[in-house]
C-alpha cells in the first residue's frame, strides 16, 4: 500500500473548509480526498435554510470527484480520505457519509481521524454494498 499524506490532505481539506457554505449552523466542513491515481480532490459542506437539504462535505467531495471524471466509470477510487472542522481538526463522517464513500472507495478506504487512519470497513461492518445487488440479480 501507497503511503498517504494525511498531512497533505488535512491542508487540502482545511483550505477547502474556508469556502463552506454554513450560515446556519456555523460549521464549516472540509473534505479531501485521493485517488488511487494520486489525483487529489476536495470540497465542503452546503447548508440550506431546509436543514435536511444540507450537503456534507463528504457527498460533496464524491459529487466533485464524479462530475469531473475521477471517481467512478470514468475515473478511479477513492484511496484516502481526511474531513475538517473549521480548525482543521480531524472529523469522522456520519453513517450517511460513510456509505456513500463506501461506493466510491470501499471497504479498505482510508479515513483520517483524531487516533490516526482507519478503514472505512472498521468504521462501517457489514455494509450494505453493490455486490448484495449483484447478487440478487444473478451476477
């Protein structure tokens, strides 16, 4: 395995964090990812009046990645991942989060936090993933 700059993706998240959108909550969230291609990706979090129809910057970061080509078919996956809060402090995605990094990065994803990197798989067991639709489809 690749050796992750943790370091180099809490900047990248913490500078992301600046841009955040949270006039509501006053939370600011930053998000960076890498791919297993060594593209670095980034983004933050979207508050909206609608407290529900909020975006974390997690989602984000996997929406960012897609429409510019570097996740999914057309791109790769995620290899590693750190999320901030507005001092740049590590943060663990919600369950939310976490399953939608576990489409685009797996089981063995890399997720920073304050007692250093975990798998998303330790973060998420016995996730519901594609396969058990492939499964029930017969492929």
């Amino acid at each position: 395995m690749t050796q992750i700059e943790f370091d180099l993706l809490r900047r990248a998240a913490t500078a992301a964090m600046t841009r955040a959108y949270a006039p509501y909550s006053h939370f600011p969230v930053g998000a960076a990812g890498i791919t297993l291609d060594g593209e670095i990706i980034s983004s933050v979090n979207v508050e909206n009046v609608s407290y529900g129809l909020g975006v974390c910057a997690e989602v984000a970061l996997v929406s960012v990645g897609v429409s510019q080509g570097v996740l999914g078919p057309a791109g790769s996956a995620l290899s590693a991942v750190a999320v901030v809060d507005a001092h740049g402090s590590p943060l663990t995605p919600c369950g939310r989060c976490r399953q939608v990094l576990l489409e685009f990065g797996g089981p063995s994803l890399l997720v920073d936090g304050t007692e250093g990197p975990r798998t998303l798989g330790e973060l998420l067991p016995d996730a519901f993933g594609p396969t058990h639709l492939d499964a029930v489809r017969g492929r």
